[in-house]
C-alpha cells in the first residue's frame, strides 16, 4: 500500500491592481472649484476624511493560556503518542497529526455518512476530541512548534477566536493535506444544526461536555 492510499485509510479511521478610467466628464473641473483657494479646498478634504465612517478594528482575541495538566490531557484525548507511533513507522510528518486532529474535532459542527448514534458509516473513528478552547490551544501550540502547514494554523486561529463559519471547508482543507490532494474529492460534507450539534455534545461528552460548550462559545 502506498503512502497517499495509507493516508487515506488513516485520516477516516481517525475521523475520517485595477485601474479605473475616468470618462470625458469625470476630468471637466466645475467652475465653482476655479473659485476656491487652496486652504479652502484643503479644509474641505480634512472635513470629509473626517466625517467618513473609520474601519472597526480588528478584537483583540487574548490567547489561551494551558496549564500542565490542560496540556497532558488534550494530548490524551486526541491520542497523541498512539498516532505519531503509527505515523513514524512510515515516516510521516507530525502536521499529519494536527489535520488528523482537526478532523476529528470538526466531526462535532459537521455530518458525513452517519448511521445511529453518530457513528460514520464504514469507519471507525478512535478520537472524537471536544472542541474545546483548550484543545483548541494545544494544537495551535504543536502547530507551531513544527511550522506546520499554513492552512492548518489558519484553521485553529479561527476556532480560537470562535470562528467556527467555514468548519465543513476546514475539514476538507484538513484532509487534503493529510491525503495530499488539491481539492475535494465530492463525499458529503454538511454543517450540523445547532440542536442536533448540542446532540453529539450530550451523546459523547454528556452533561459536562454541554457545560463547557456553554461557558466557553455560548
């Protein structure tokens, strides 16, 4: 089995300038400007630049902060040792790691295949890691640490900032990098529901798992 058909099986048992011409009337001058001296014209443009709506800044999204014991345990819960071993038999690169991750996190905010009780039709998914924001820091911790992939840092400086809008294409970004395609193969991806979301919460991380959704993204 080659290394792309290898990957593929391990990602699902896992998870699964312009330039703008101005017309003849745009360059004729009004008369009335001919009239205005230079402070006028000045103070005029000072006035406007001033009554023109300002950008909003960017927030300020302050990073997580892990303790040990955070740490230690995300590293559990997405089965780090047990999959760099996999990985290193065949040496594969720790990013594979960090999509695989990913992948497994998103399955909380996205549907594929699904049989009963959010099972993946055909595969077996070891790790179903909560998106937490401690997970979430962890791997943005492991991912820069490695300089991983770009693609994969963007992705886990969006969750951190509770950006979860494009999760089924973060997904796909995530499994292309780990299976070493371009672009999306065509199998179903969709966004869960809000309730059915709270549903897969319940159902794998139970009252607690709901209680740390609610204090950490509302």
């Amino acid at each position: 089995m080659n290394k792309k058909n290898l990957l593929a099986g391990l990602s699902f048992a896992l998870v699964i300038g312009g330039i703008f011409a101005c017309s003849p009337s745009d360059n004729k001058i009004d008369e009335s400007e001919k009239d205005k001296s230079h402070d006028e014209v000045e103070t005029e443009v000072k006035n406007e630049e001033e009554a023109a709506p300002k950008p909003e800044p960017s927030p300020v999204v302050e990073e997580y902060s892990l303790s040990e014991e955070e740490r230690n345990q995300a590293a559990k819960e997405m089965g780090e040792e047990e999959f760099k071993e996999e990985l290193a038999k065949d040496d594969f690169k720790d990013e594979y790691w960090i999509a695989s991750s990913i992948m497994s996190m998103s399955l909380q905010k996205i549907e594929l295949m699904e049989n009963e009780n959010f099972e993946i039709k055909g595969t077996k998914v070891r790790y179903r890691p909560q998106i937490t924001k401690q997970n979430i820091a962890f791997l943005k911790e492991k991912a820069e640490s490695i300089e991983s992939d770009p693609v994969l840092e963007k992705i886990l400086n969006k969750w951190s900032q509770g950006n979860f809008d494009a999760v089924d294409k973060d997904f796909i970004e995530a499994r292309n990098i780990l299976t070493g395609q371009d672009k999306h193969d065509g199998f179903g991806v969709s966004k869960r529901s809000f309730e059915r979301e709270k549903e897969y919460i319940k159902h794998f991380y139970g009252d607690e798992g709901l209680k740390i959704h609610k204090e950490q993204w509302g």
